[in-house]
C-alpha cells in the first residue's frame, strides 16, 4: 500500500503497472498531475501477513487538488501473485473520489 501511494505521489506509473494484478490492471494508468499526495494513513489491515494469499487495507491518502484540500478513504485488496503482492480492487468509503 505504501509503495502504491508513493508511486502515485511521484508519478511512477511503471510501479503502479507492476504492483496491478495482472487480471485487473487497465490498459492505461493515468496521473493526475494537479493532484499532489501529502499523506498517507493506514488505519485497518486484515491478514495480509507471510503465510496469507490475500489482504485488505483500508487507508485515507491525503491530498492537494490545485489548493483543495482532498481526503481519499477506501478499502484495497491486495493479493499474492508469483509470491509479490498486487494490488486487486477497492470499495470507496464515505463517498470518497476515484483515484
């Protein structure tokens, strides 16, 4: 999680490709370069440990839109593929925006 919300604040869409599961990567990852990523809070992670094939993260990722100030709360689920974990899909919270 907190390497995608690096890759997204720096704009390193080759990490986002390589940390989608393969089967729901889009065929373009776009970044928005207006929207600057401030912070990162991980507030619930549900398995997700060494032996897990699967775990949920949910987190607020704080963010500047051209000088509003944004909050994006969701829950992820990541996966196990060729032992990396990779980023599934996402249930949006509290009517938060997509990323």
């Amino acid at each position: 999680m907190r390497s995608r919300f690096s890759a997204f604040a720096t704009g390193d869409v080759a990490h986002l490709r390589r940390s989608w599961a393969a089967a729901a990567c889009p065929a373009e990852v776009r970044i928005d370069h207006g929207r600057r990523w401030t912070r990162l809070e991980v507030l619930d992670v549900v398995a997700g440990r060494q032996l897990d094939t699967t775990g949920i993260v949910e987190f607020r990722a704080h963010y500047d839109d051209d000088g509003v100030a944004g909050v994006l709360h969701e829950r992820s689920t990541f996966a196990r593929e060729r032992g990396r974990w990779v980023y599934v899909g996402r249930e949006p919270l509290d009517g938060s925006p997509g990323s």
